[in-house]
C-alpha cells in the first residue's frame, strides 16, 4: 500500500528555508488543498512569533513605515516576515507594486521576508489566508510578522484581529481621521503612529486623539493607546515607536492577555475554516444534477426565498448522507 | 392545534407601511429569528425596484449626491429609499449620524424612507443584512433604492454586487481616485461621478479616467462606463447624472442583462445565508458540553490544528445526527 509522504515543503520551511516558504505561500492564495496538509505539519511549531498589524488610510506612510521598522528590527538582530495584504485590480498591477519598490532594497537580506496577498477573489476569505501565511512566516522562525493593510476597512479590522500590537497610522491635516473613525478602526489601536510629523497639524492631532482616547474610559488593568509622532521617510521618531512596541508587548505577557489573545487567535482562525469548509462543501454536493443551477432560477422568479431555498439545500445534502 | 398566525408586519411592509418597515428593519439588525420570517412573506413581492449603489472614498460627498438624487426622483414622481450602510463607532455615535442631517429634510415627505445600517458586530454579514434592508423597501414598493457606502474597502464592493447601477464618486486634486483604485474598486463602477468638479482638475481628472477605461478594452456589447462631472451641493449636473442613470437601466433591460444581475443577486444572497446559518447552527451545536472551549484550548497549545479541528468538528456534529 502506498503511503503517504511526509510533507517534503513544511519540513523545509521548518528549517527556514526561504524559497520553500514562497512556494507553500503560493499554494495558500491558489487555495491548493495540499497547502493544507501542509499546514497541519506547520501549526505545532507556530505561536512563537510576535505579529504586529500597521493600518490606516492609504497615503499615510504604511509602507515606510514598515520599511523603517524592518532596519529597527534587523538592527536588533530579529528576523522579520512582511505581509503586505493588498487588494489587487486588473487595472493597477504594477502601479500598487510600485509601493513595495522601496522595500527591495532588503532583498539580499535573507533575515527579511516580504510576501504580498491579494484579495482578488478572496471575497471575505482574506483573514483565513492572512492567518495561513502567517503560520507559514511563524513556523520559519521569523521573530517579527508585519502584517501592512493597504485600506482602513472592515477587512482590515478583521485582520488585525491576528495582531498582538495594532498600529494606527495618521497624517496631520488630512481629516484621515475622520475617515479611519468612520472605518471604526481607531478603537482597535494598541499603538497610534502620527507619520509626517513635520506637516503642520501634527501636534494639535495628536491631542485631539488624546481627548478622544480620554473620553473612552479605558478600566485601570487595560492598556492606554500610546500617541508616537515619526517622520518614517526620515528616519525619526522610529525608536520611540519601537520601544512602544516592546512595551505593550511586555504588558501582554504580564497581565495574562497574550495567552488569552493565543486562545482568541485560535477561535478567529477555527470558524473561518469551519465557514469556508462547510460552504465550499455543501454548494459542491448542491451543484449535482444542476439541483443548485434550478434553485437559483426558483429565486430569481420569486418562487422560493433564499431563507427556504437554504434550509432545503442543507436538507437535501444531509438526506443523501453525502458530507 | 395552534397554527402561525399570517405575518402581521410582513402584510403591513406589503400596504407601504413606513413605520412597520422601520420595525421590521430593526429586527434584521438584531438578528431576530422572526425577521426571517417576515423575510419570507416578503420575498415573493421583491424584485421590482431598481437599485442604485453609491461608493467612493470619504469625503467625496456621496451623501450630498444622494440628497440630490433623491429630489431628482421625486420630481419624477418617484419614492426613494436609502440605506446608508455605516460603520458605527463607540467614539462616533453622533458625529456619524450628523452627516445625515442634510437629509432630514425629507423626512416629512412619506414618499422618501431612509435608514442607516451600521457594521457593528457584523464582521462579513454586512451584504447578507443589506441584502435583507433591500428586500424590506422593495416590498414596501420603493421605485428607486439607494445604497449609499461609507468607506471603499473589499465590504462596499461585496455591497455594490446587489445594486443594478454602480456609481463610483471621486473628488479632483485629491489622489482619491488611486486610493478607489487600490481598493479595487473602479471596475465595478457603470457611472462615474467627478464631483466637487468647481475644483482645480476635474477635467484632467476626467481625461485619465477615460485613459484608464479605454485601456481596460471592452467587447462591443458591454456597457461602456460614464463619466459625469457633479457639483452636488449646487445642484449641478444632476439633470445628466440621471440620465445617465436611466440610460444604463435601460442597456440592462434591452441587453437581456437585468434578467442575469436578478439571477447573480439570487446566487450571492443564497451563500451568503447558506454560509451563516451552517456556521451559526454548527458553532450553537459544538458549544454543548464546553466541547468547542476544549478545542480552542487544544489549538492554543498545538495539541490541535485549525483543520483538523474543524473536520473533527463537522464529523461530531454530523455523527450525533443532530442538524
């Protein structure tokens, strides 16, 4: 009888190797069902590194941001993996690849890791392979993942929910604000980063954010979101922000809510999965015999509703033992 | 034998009732078992009003453009619905909701029923929950449907899948445009509105859209997207914007395409239900006797992973036969 192999990529990624790891990332956003078994081989090893998420409205400084923490990080002596998640566009291509030009000068540098994810076709599948490709990055050994948003919306709160450390970016005078207000992101923010900090505006923002975080009362064990002014293009203020960092990830670890963000982490990862599997499933065994083709068509003339239409297909799929 | 009474707010959505339309949306919002069966007597009665999507990024006036919309509408002896599906905040509350302000105006006039859906708690059932707002106006008899977006992420472009005609608003001098191109959303659009166009480079604005859209090559029958340059606040240019509304619902109609938008709808709004009843009855099932706790315990100490948790979970459920 034929085995199965033991799984020839994760072992290479478990000794870091970094073509490897590309590859199995490549079958993750191909959604190959290998990756997955993959994956299992990945997860035991995974939960050691420290995920920081930056987001904020494009045109903030995210990418530079990222860029100059990397060089925080390397000087350190910490390795870094990058995930730039970025919603693709059969118009842009290379224009939002452009963004990451910067960031090639770290190319020889095989301590860093930078891997983009497009959301084309993902359609709410995104935080899934998020969280996959940061199993890969973790089990390669990578002692910081930066996870970089490209917009300020629901899909990005649902990604920083991965996240140890969220950072906020802003730029004065620009009402950004407002708009990541508006996306409901402000109160996910561990960290808030006001970038272009020699724009005029910077300091009224950062006390207009102050005010705002004081009438958020926030209970005496919670962590109060830190304010740091950079010039990320310049170099500036980035120790401060890295001290930061280090500092709320000590409060994760002393007051008990690094274990309680694994756990979170855990649950998050285990109902997309569910979800994905469960739908993928039954609208294959709904596809048989054009059965799905025909409900669609009862709905589009009104003679069923898609709450009926459903229960019936669930039904149907239970009946015929098939899952 | 005691039998279901006839759905009394469904019948009473179905003689245009205002405030039992409100109430009924509000049980949508709150996830109310009974909203779906309300949904239910409804649906058979959709399908006839046109919907119009608003997207684009903050601050492009989109709520300007709807208010004007909506008096365009009622000069034609139209009624209007509008959902404004906003992100909710705990800081904004208020700020958010003053936007609206400007439509108050029509809130004596009955032929006008304008509703805000909020994200909150949400987390991916957005379009489903619209969706359902717009099954609920539609029934009302609503002649024109207005889905008015807050932000331009992966969410509104998942929203504009259920509008017939989706405009896109864009501001000159503002990199807007980029941005809504970063955000994937410029090849959904049927119509652009260039507004604020008293603006220093509306019209160059207007030449580079046309660049871009004449580079992404359309087959001869397709639609071919509009341009529109607005001063919403003004009143200007909106005679033409709606004509240009009316023109693309006619293409849809004439093209043979209105029949499959109505088919997709169906499609999409049937996964979407698909997807979260089957996880919602299988989470409520695996969260007997602290089975899931035990498992998110596992995950969080590698004892498991996420996918063999979750076929271990599906293969439980479906083993005590209880779905």
């Amino acid at each position: 009888m034929k085995k199965n192999l033991p799984m020839k990529l994760a072992r290479e990624v478990l000794q870091g190797n970094v073509r490897a790891a590309a590859r199995l990332i490549r079958y993750v956003e191909d959604e190959l069902p290998s990756a997955i078994e993959e994956l299992k081989v990945l997860y035991p090893y995974t939960g050691k590194a420290y995920i920081i998420g930056i987001t904020g409205s494009p045109g903030s400084g995210k990418s530079t941001l990222v860029d100059v923490l990397i060089d925080a990080f390397r000087k350190k002596s910490k390795t870094v993996g990058v995930i730039a998640v970025d919603p693709s566009s059969p118009f842009s291509g290379g224009a939002i690849l452009g963004d990451r030009i910067r960031m090639q000068r770290h190319a020889i540098d095989e301590g860093v890791f930078i891997r983009s994810l497009a959301t084309r076709g993902w359609h709410g599948g995104l935080s899934k392979a998020t969280a996959s490709v940061i199993h890969v990055m973790d089990a390669m050994g990578r002692d910081f993942i930066l996870v970089e948003t490209v917009g300020a919306g629901q899909a990005e709160v649902d990604i920083m929910d991965f996240a140890h450390t969220s950072i906020v970016t802003l730029v004065p005078g620009t009402g950004d604000w407002v708009q990541t207000l508006k996306a409901g992101i402000l109160e996910i923010a561990d960290i808030f980063v006001v970038n272009k900090a020699d724009k005029e505006g910077a300091n009224a923002l950062k006390v207009e954010l102050q005010t705002m975080l004081h009438m958020n009362a926030h209970s005496s064990e919670a962590w109060k979101p830190r304010i740091f002014l950079t010039e990320a293009i310049n170099n500036k203020g980035i120790d401060g922000l890295v001290e930061g960092i280090y500092q709320h990830r000590e409060f994760l670890f002393a007051s008990g809510k690094y274990d309680a963000h694994a756990k979170e982490k855990g649950r998050l990862e285990l109902i997309e999965v569910l979800r994905s599997s469960l739908t993928d499933r039954i609208l294959q065994i709904a596809s048989r015999d054009d059965y799905l083709d025909r409900v669609i068509d009862d709905l589009a003339n009104r003679r069923t509703d898609p709450y009926s239409a459903a229960s019936n297909i669930i039904k149907r799929v239970l009946r015929e033992g098939i899952f």
